[in-house]
C-alpha cells in the first residue's frame, strides 16, 4: 500500500469523525451559529469525502469536483461570517 493512500485514509476518517461535533452542536445551537457550525460541517465531510475518492483512485473527480467544491463550501463560510461580523458592529 502506497503512503499517499495510507495518509489519505488517515484523513479521510479523522476528518469524518471531526464533522461529527459542528453536526452535533448545529442541533443545539440557534441562529448565526448554527448557519456558521452548519458550513463548517458540510465543508468537513465534503473534504473527507475528497480523501476518500482520493483513496479508490478517483483522483480526477477528487482534483476537479470535490476539491473546488469543498473550497465553494469554505468560502461560503467566511463570506457569512463577514456578514454576521458586519452587522454586530454596525449594532455595537
């Protein structure tokens, strides 16, 4: 076995489980933060699944779809968060 598949397993897994708290906590929470817990869940299991077809050889589906994908979710996730960010200032 390949190290690059053995540490894409690796990730693939921890990642995985690392999702499970945000996903975990967007029950409980109300709001903003639980829009932001949400996004940052979506973009952890989007990204463990890129290390996952990166593990049964879909480099190509992985490189050009999941990847960027995973990218669009993270950036999503800053642009709501500049937006929660601008609002309380403009209250404070």
């Amino acid at each position: 076995m390949s190290e690059l598949i053995e540490i894409n397993i690796i990730s693939s897994i921890a990642i995985f489980f690392a999702s499970v708290i945000p996903i975990y906590l967007s029950f409980h929470l109300e709001g903003n933060l639980r829009k932001l817990t949400i996004l940052v869940g979506i973009f952890a299991i989007v990204h463990a699944i890129y290390h996952a077809t990166e593990v049964f050889g879909f480099e190509e589906i992985a490189d050009n779809v999941i990847y960027p994908l995973s990218v669009l979710v993270l950036v999503i996730f800053g642009i709501w968060y500049l937006r929660i960010r601008s609002v309380k200032r403009a209250i404070v």
